[in-house]
C-alpha cells in the first residue's frame, strides 16, 4: 500500500459514470483522495506524479465468473497462486468459480478455497466464492458432466455453505429442476445471490424465479434456452426484468458481436455485467489440456471438449474489454462500466468500481485497450 499520495495526471479518466478528458486521480493508504479534471484537482506537495499522456485509466476490472489462470485452478489451494496473476490482466478482484464434480470432492474443494481466503494473499480482492454446478438442467450441461448433476435443496446450501465458511457469494442453478424454486428463499437467506444458468427453464419459471429473488443470469445467451416467440424463456424474462444483471462473455468466440451489440441496447451498461468465463488455460499456449478430470482443447481462441462444447474462455477480463470496445462497438465509457461498477452493483458493493474520493484505490492505467501499463489494488502497485 502506498502511504505517499500519489497522481495520476492528464488522464483520459472512466469514473465510470462520465469520461474526464484531461483528468487526474489522486490516492494514499489506500482509497483515493480526488478525482476530477487536472486543472481542478489540487496535488499533494509530495505527491508522486505519473502523467498518463492521455491515456484511459480505470477502475480495477471485476469479474464474477471464472475458473482460473496461466494454468492455475481457481478450484482450491491453487487460489492463492491465482490471485496474484490477476493483476496483470487488469483484474483487480473478482469471485472463484466451481465446476461440477462428485459432491465429496466439491466440498473438499471449498475447505481449500476457505483456507485460501482466511488470510488474503497478495494479488486481486477475493470477493467470495460462486457455484456453477452441479444443481444444473441436464438439457443444458455445457462442457458439465450430467451424471452429477442434483436439483438444488436447502440441504445441500447449508452443506456447501458450511464447507466454505460461509464465503459463498453467487448460486448458479436451474430453478426448473426438481425443487429448486423452492431453495432460493434458504439462498437469499445467507446472503447468497441467485444466479440462474446451465437452464431450460421457460418464460413463467424464469418469471416465478426472479420474482423469489434470483438477480443475475449465467454467460447469457449460452447454457440457456434460446428465445422462440411463443416461448421466450428466460432469455426474454431476464431482458425485460431490470432487477436482473446479465453476465456477458465477450471473448469473441461465445456470444456473435451483434448479439453482444442487441444486448447492450436493451439492457443497458447497467444490467451487463461482462465476465470471462476464463479456464485455467487462459494465459497458456494452443494445445490438449486435462481440466479436473475433464479433456479440453485449446485451440484458434478457443476452450472446448473434443465433443465441440466451449469449455469456458482463454480470453480474461482484459481482452473482453478491448472486444467489446474495438470488435462489437461499444463506447468505452459503457464497455467500461459493465466490467467495474456493474459487477459491483452486482454484488452489493457500493464503493467498489468506481473512481471517486473514499473508494478504494484499485486502478489500471492503460497502455491501450486490453494492454495494462499499470494496476494497484488498495493503493500498492501490482503491475
């Protein structure tokens, strides 16, 4: 943590609420102190002074959804070494996700993450823990392994929940299955966030599901039944529902540009919250990988099974930046949002993923879209 104060000077600034052409951000111990335009902003006399040239700076990105990174398993003890590789993709913290195995090995699995975060290694924030499996729809596994799916129970919330210390932050399940709708009052009540995904549920499930309390949707657009005008599903219950952020992976290779472009136009850089879906691959050569168990090919941009199913992304939050941006067309101000303050508004964090005095000082400058020059999380320069 930087204790000296230090500005960042004639910076193209993304609070990300407005764009400051020529603005700078001031911080010591911590959070940050000013924000504004340079002409505006008064500097501490010892403050050290890094002038951007005009290049963007950032909130810290934040991702919701991801399984890990240059070949380190979010999954467990790895966490640690996960953690500190973030940084370096513009990642200043972001939410471990799971994948589905057997039960006993989940769980063992959550006692490690739980060890992992007891004591915050350096690196991004960790933000708490997300479940993606094994409470999925077997219409819709992904790369998942049906045979260990399970209708999500109030039963096995308090058995995972308990496993990882009560860290369990975000709930991916498809309230469709069995009884399901019927566990996400025992979710809500630990604080759990319902996430709907992996789902063939229809448009009056999706309705009921979100009306109990789900506010997020797993990877939109993929994992999910696709829209048909006499049964428009959940595809259409979560655009039309502004309760409910959506999770974008814009990697280029899950969901087509202009599909990313209808999404943004309807929803808003409000109700996006982009996510890499990044598996350990991402950071790692073309090539064959084993993933817990599971066989996966990366290969041209993409992680997929020998089956053709996508297998999470090798694109992190850095690179879905600069697609959104560059590829699909999106203005930075807008791109920008969807990967800071929306996936903190997501969470509940109000401080988090925004530029302004008292937030905390997690910042990327950027040598250009998708580049980081510099990253500090809590004020201490990571990158």
């Amino acid at each position: 943590m930087a204790f000296h104060p230090v500005a960042i000077i004639h910076a193209e600034l993304y609070t990300p609420t407005r764009r400051i052409e020529d603005g700078t951000v001031v911080f010591a111990e911590g959070r940050i102190l000013a924000v504004g335009p340079s002409r505006e902003v008064r500097l501490p006399r010892r403050a050290e002074r890094i002038d951007a040239h005009g290049r963007p700076v950032t909130p810290g990105l934040i991702d919701l959804h991801l399984h890990g990174v240059e070949g380190y398993d979010l999954f467990g003890e790895e966490l640690a070494e996960a953690a500190q590789r973030l940084p370096r993709h513009g990642v200043t913290a972001f939410v471990p996700t799971t994948l589905t195995l057997p039960e006993e090995e989940i769980l063992r699995r959550l006692q490690a993450m739980a060890r992992v975060m007891e004591t915050a290694p350096p690196g991004a924030r960790i933000l708490g823990i997300h479940i993606e499996g094994p409470h999925l729809s077997p219409k819709r596994p992904g790369m998942a392994n049906p045979t260990w799916f399970r209708p999500l129970t109030p039963e096995a919330i308090a058995r995972y929940q308990a496993a990882a210390g009560g860290r369990i932050r975000l709930w991916t399940f498809a309230p469709e299955e069995g009884e399901a709708m019927q566990a996400i009052p025992a979710l809500v009540a630990q604080g759990i966030i319902p996430v709907i995904g992996h789902s063939d549920a229809t448009y009056d499930q999706a309705t009921e599901a979100i009306q109990r309390g789900v506010r997020q949707v797993t990877h939109f657009f993929n994992a999910m039944r696709p829209f048909h005008h006499r049964e428009p599903g959940l595809f259409t219950a979560a655009l039309l529902d502004p309760r409910v952020i959506v999770q974008l992976i814009a990697d280029g290779q899950h969901v087509h540009p202009a599909a990313m472009r209808l999404l943004f136009q309807v929803k808003g850089s409000s109700g996006v919250a982009m996510i890499s879906d990044a598996a350990p691959m991402a950071g790692l050569p073309p090539g064959r990988y084993t993933w817990l168990g599971y066989e996966v090919i990366v290969a041209d941009g993409r992680c997929q099974t020998p089956e053709g199913a996508l297998a999470g992304s090798v694109a992190l939050m850095n690179e879905g930046l600069r697609v959104l941006i560059e590829e699909v067309g999106i203005d930075p101000l807008h791109a920008v949002r969807s990967a800071t303050w929306t996936p903190a508004q997501a969470l509940g964090l109000r401080k988090f993923g925004r530029l302004r005095p008292g937030a905390p000082a997690d910042l990327v400058l950027w040598a250009r879209w998708g580049v980081p020059e510099a990253v500090w999380v809590g004020g201490e320069r990571m990158v």
